[in-house]
C-alpha cells in the first residue's frame, strides 16, 4: 500500500508501512510487543537504546535514535527505502540478492 503523496508520517512509520508489517510484526522484529512499536510511533514513547540500536540495524542505519520520529513525505520516504535497499545489496557477499 502507498502513501498519497500529500501525506507526512515519520520515518519509521513509513518503514513499516512501505515494507508491510504490522505493529506487532514491527515489534517482534525490534524485540518489543505491538503495543509498544504503536507507542513508538505516537510519540508517547521513545525507544530504549537497545531499541534503537535495532531500528538502525535493520534499516541498514538509515534510520535510528536521531531521526526515526521526523516527519517525511512520500518522496523522501522513497529515497529512504532505496537507500535502505541499496545499503542491503551493498552488505550482500558478491552481491548476491537475498530476501
């Protein structure tokens, strides 16, 4: 599912969406409940550095403590994720594509 271009969500907000997980899918991943990842993305909670140090590992360090709550709209979120992808490549031994 794609964002309208209009729209402004945070970084990780887009990250879930745009690779389609769930809160809890997000959370099991980050080592935390669903609940939690929501609360991450409401701003009613800040991730624990473990946390944070995950949200950086699986986007590759695109995304972490510093920025995972800024606003972004669809065509940064774009550059995001290909970014995250071509960091992921780059990370591939003899660039062998991996799912």
């Amino acid at each position: 599912m794609s964002p309208e271009p209009a729209e402004k969500l945070t970084r990780l907000r887009f990250y879930a969406r745009l690779t389609g997980r769930s809160h809890g899918d997000m959370g099991a991943l980050l080592g935390v409940s669903g609940v939690s990842f929501g609360r991450y993305l409401s701003g009613d909670r800040a991730p624990r550095r473990k946390v944070a140090d995950r949200i950086k590992e699986i986007s590759r360090g695109v995304i972490h403590a510093g920025n995972y709550a800024d606003e972004i709209g669809a065509e940064e979120a774009a550059v995001m994720m290909a970014e995250i992808a071509r960091r992921e490549a780059a990370a591939q031994p003899d660039g062998a594509c991996h799912d």
